[in-house]
DNA sequence: CGGATTTGACCTCA
DNA sequence: TGAGGTCAAATCCG
C-alpha cells in the first residue's frame, strides 16, 4: 500500500468511526436535542469521504498521466487516431483556441469532478461509433464562467467514457455543494442526459423546495422498524449532507434490523 | 410552470 | 464542402 492508499485508508476509517457516533446517537436519541452534534457528525463523515476520494482521484490522475506520457503521440486530446486535436479543428472560439485543456477517462459518464454542468448539445462524430455530448458550466450565465466539456464513449467494452475539459472555471463557490460521484448501471441509455445536482444554501428553488417536503413529512414519532426502508437522511440534516449521505448508502435503521 | 434536455439548423473553419 | 461546435425552439419532466 503506497502513502496516497494509506492517507486514502485513515481517512475512511475516520469516517467510519464518526459514523458509528451518529449512528450511535440517533439509536438513543428521540428529540432533537442533538440535531447539531448529529449535523456535525455528518459532515465529519462527508469530509473524510470528500477527502478520501479526493486523494483517491489524484492518485488516479498521477497514474494517467503517467501513462500517457509513456506514449507521447497521445498527447492529444482526442483520441480517434489521425485526427487534429480538439483544440485546433473546427469553429474556433477563445476557449477552444487555447490550450488550457485537459482529459480524463473513465468508464463513468458522469465522473465526478465537482461541478455542476450543463448539457447544450449533443453530436454524432464521424469515425466514431459514439456521439458526443457537450457541457457547459451551469453557472455560465450567473457566474460568467466559461468552463466547458465533452464527454464522448470511445470504447465499448469495458465501456470508456473520455471527458474533455475547457477552461477554468470561475464559480468556485459552487464546488463545495458538489460532492458524490453518481454511478449509473447502465450509462449508455442515459449518456449525457443527467445532472449532478446538489443544493446550494443561497437557492430558493427545487431541492430546497424538495427538503422541505421531505421536513413536512418527519413527524414526532419515532421511526419505527417499518419505516427503515423509507428512512432518508434528508430528513435529518441539511440537504447537502444528506445527498452525500445517500450516495453512501448509509441507512443506520436498516443496520439496526 | 419552470428548468433541463433534446435535436435540427446554423456558424465557422480547414 | 464537410465536419465540429453552438444556438435555440421544441419537448420532457418533476
């Protein structure tokens, strides 16, 4: 085990054990008493997985460019073979004129890479199989950020996803609310068709709309066995730990069945 | 009904 | 002129 896997380890370790605390909490606990420490605890949680997967991810991302650097004709960042890079064919913008690009593989479409994007346009690529889909920054408008990416399959079996980022983004605010990667069963019938989309404090739309559905549901009973199956952590902390809690599929009254 | 996605048309460049 | 990239109206969905 190298230093990254080993950092990557003690985190989730951590992570468990403030799980445990919570979980802990909430078997003997029926008011509300402890909502902060509960909240906390949570984010505890989040953060040590965030963090886990962020040394995880970079320890990939080292690898991959590793990698390709052993292979110095794939430096582009396209990968159809004989084609002229992304950056120097087709209509020209400031963004796609420059070099400020880079890209990942992955066998999920929707990697997580901690921003929230918009899809503008979808295209069928000669010399290859696949479409490729195209990403804005959500915040293009509110924000001015000019981020952009592609994300195209480029191989069937195993499935390979390659994502091509343009630009920096300038809505960095916003990449705290992102969290989980969302993994999907079968990413070819929902290629590019979906949002990663967490709650944002300052928003008054859906997902707080959603929670407070979710708040007009808890009720002063406690749970009981029943309902384990029902349970959501929405119902117990704020929305973006929630979501973070969900994608881990942590479910303290199942584990108490 | 508002926001996100789809998709055909259009723009630009090689 | 063909191909990639973008726009925007139509459509979908919660």
């Amino acid at each position: 085990m190298n230093s990254f896997q080993q950092k990557a380890m003690e985190k989730l370790l951590h992570g468990r054990g403030c799980a445990n605390q919570l979980k802990l909490i909430m078997d003997h606990t029926e008011s509300d008493d402890s909502s902060m420490e509960r909240e906390d605890l949570a984010k505890s949680v989040l953060h040590c997985f965030s963090d886990a997967l962020s040394i995880l991810i970079d320890t990939n991302e080292h690898q991959d460019d590793q990698s390709n650097n052993s292979s110095p004709q794939d430096s582009s960042p396209v990968l159809e073979s004989g084609r002229k890079p992304l950056h120097k064919r087709g209509r020209k913008t400031s963004i796609a004129e420059s070099s400020d690009y880079h890209r990942r593989e992955s066998p999920n479409p929707f990697y997580h890479d901690g921003f929230l994007w918009r899809k503008y346009g979808q295209k069928q690529i000669k010399e290859s199989d696949h479409q490729r889909s195209y990403y804005k920054c959500a915040y293009t408008k509110d924000h001015n950020c000019e981020a952009k990416k592609q994300v195209q399959k480029i191989q069937h079996n195993p499935p390979l996803y390659s994502t091509t980022y343009f630009g920096h983004h300038t809505c960095q605010l916003h990449q705290a609310y992102a969290t989980c990667p969302i993994d999907t069963s079968d990413p070819e019938d929902h290629e590019g068709s979906h949002m990663i989309r967490f709650d944002h404090p300052n928003s008054t739309t859906t997902l707080r709309n959603h929670q407070n559905q979710n708040q007009n549901h808890i009720t002063d009973e406690c749970m009981t066995a029943q309902k384990a199956e029902d349970w959501s952590p929405s119902q117990w902390m704020s929305s973006e730990v929630a979501h973070a809690v969900e994608a881990f599929e942590f479910n303290p009254f199942l584990d108490i069945l």
